[in-house]
C-alpha cells in the first residue's frame, strides 16, 4: 500500500470566498439610499459633508499605517464605511472641520490604536459622533429643516406634543434631523438589500426593535405623549424618529462589535432595546441609540462568555 503524507493544519479548514472588502462594499451600496436621500432632502451641504467624512477617514487610515509601517487597509472598504456612517450621522448644519476632526477620532483613536479592523470593541462611527456631541452639543444639536431652525421629531415627542406630529412626513423623511436618519423608507431599501446578500441577518435589528418596540409600549403610557398603553401613533413615531432604524441595521451589526454566538446576539438586541427606551423615556435628551449600541458594544465579552456553546466530551454536555 502506497503511504500518503497528511498535511495538519489548525482551523480554519473551511474557508468562504466572502472578503472583509466585498462585505464593506455592500454595505457602501446598501448605504447610499439613505445618502442619496440626504443630500437631495438637505442640499449640498449634506453632499460636501459625507465627502469630507469618508475622505478624512480613509486618508487617516492611510496616513496611520504608512507612518507605522504597516500594511495598508484602505482596500478593504471598512474606512470608508466608517466615514460615510459617521457623515450619516451629522446634522447638515454642522461645520465640515467637526466632521473631519469626527473621522480622525473614529479611525485613530478607536480604530487604530485598538490595532486596526477586528480589534476595537466599540463601533467607530458612533463613538466619534458621541465624542463631537460631547464637544460640541451646540452644533451636533442645531437642525434645520427648509431653511428653519426647529426640533426634531423625538424632541417634540419627549416635550409630550404628539399632535404636531405628521407621521407620514416622518416615515418619508421630511423632517429635521441627521443626514442619513430622516428617511425610514430609503434606511429600510438598504437594510432589505444586506439581509439579502446574507451580509447581515436579521436576529440583531429584529430583537432591537421589537424589545425597544415593547418597552415603549409599556412604559411610554407614563409619559406625557403616550394615551395608553401600545399607542399605536406614539409606537410609529418613535419608530420614525431619530437614528433606530439607521442604527439597528447598519451599526448594531458591526461584526467586529457585535457577538458571534446566536443566543448572544438575541441578548444583544434586547440589552440596546431596553437601553434605548430608558434614554429616550427617562433620559435627558430625546435620543438614545448612539448610547445604547456603545455600552452593548462594552457588554459584548460579558455576552459571549454566558452565551458561549457548551463543548460535547467532557466537562460537557452528553448525547
């Protein structure tokens, strides 16, 4: 019998043809709906905003890594991505050096000195939009909307005028608020074309909502605004209004910040969605879901530890 050698290697002995690159362009794609919308409903300013985002921060990246001597990423798509959800997040009103002076942070700060893509544990984007709305709550507050300077929707809501409300405009987006959160319908195009590709699935956004959906529900009949109890008006509103959608689909499924077991990522969709109705019911501001995807994102380790499959053989579990 002829003898063959056996090459031994340690997993992964499967490997997929789906790169970090082809994964980010994707989701650039599912991206520009919202974008699209956002300079149509904001102008050029919203245009020149989201270009100085995404520029800065895949000059920041690229910069980083040369002066390191380090292999250079900037392919891979996921800088881009950084810098376009942190555009997305800025009011059209603000000045184009906050948005730099935002990307620089994102991809230096919580990025790069964490060791690059895969190592940091919060979502870029988010961080450097709390980091600028920490900085400068004054300009990362201001919105304006056909020329008027007014609040936004969830500030109404939480000051209990659910009548001045047209939630119809809000579901199409016509509405003050950041670049890339107005439109419901233009976010969900895109969140429907990852879940397609299978780039995302919808374990993380769906227990997000519905878990947020059911607080509100039973709580919000405490505040000022709700009649009752699952306040159909009060619900849509709040589903509508603010950064939710944009944020539990686009940013609560960051890979690299999101569990990876299954029965952690549905105890990560309710953590955000109990955290997110305490923010906006019981908080000081109107919103919430920068702040709750960011300490979900710090409870992650604690999530996968207690969610983390049991090993068959011993010491665990038996057929």
């Amino acid at each position: 019998m002829s003898e063959r050698n056996l090459n031994l290697s340690s997993s992964p002995h499967v490997r997929s043809k789906v790169t970090t690159g082809s994964i980010m362009l994707c989701v650039v794609i599912a991206l520009l709906p919202a974008s699209a919308f956002g300079v149509y409903n904001f102008g050029v300013s919203a245009l020149i905003m989201l270009l100085v985002t995404t520029a800065t921060a895949v000059l920041t990246e690229y910069l980083y890594e040369k002066l390191m001597k380090k292999p250079v990423t900037i392919s891979d798509y996921s800088a881009l991505v950084t810098g376009l959800l942190l555009g997305l997040n800025m009011p059209p009103t603000a000045p184009y050096w906050m948005g730099a002076l935002g990307s620089v942070f994102a991809i230096l700060v919580v990025k790069q000195l964490f060791g690059g893509l895969g190592q940091n544990f919060l979502n870029p984007a988010l961080s450097a939009r709390c980091f600028l709305l920490i900085s400068f709550t004054g300009y990362m507050t201001r919105f304006v909307y056909d020329g008027v300077t007014g609040a936004t929707p969830l500030a109404v809501l939480k000051a209990g005028n659910l009548t001045e409300l047209n939630t119809m405009n809000m579901m199409l987006g016509k509405i003050p608020g950041t670049i890339g959160e107005t439109s419901v319908i233009a976010i969900v195009a895109g969140a429907i074309f990852l879940i397609l590709t299978e780039v995302i699935d919808i374990r993380i956004p769906g227990t997000y909502i519905v878990t947020f959906v059911i607080f509100i529900g039973i709580f919000g009949h405490f505040t000022k605004a709700a009649v009752g109890f699952f306040d159909p008006v009060y619900i849509t509103a709040h589903l509508t209004g603010g950064g939710l959608m944009l944020g539990a689909f686009f940013m609560a499924t960051d890979y690299v910040t999101a569990p990876i077991t299954k029965k952690g990522q549905y105890v990560y969709g309710i953590c955000m969605g109990i955290l997110t109705g305490l923010f906006r019911l019981f908080g000081g501001s109107a919103e919430g879901v920068s702040y709750a995807i960011l300490i979900s994102n710090m409870l992650v380790p604690l999530i996968e530890r207690v969610t983390r499959p049991k090993p068959f053989g011993k010491g665990g579990e038996k057929f």
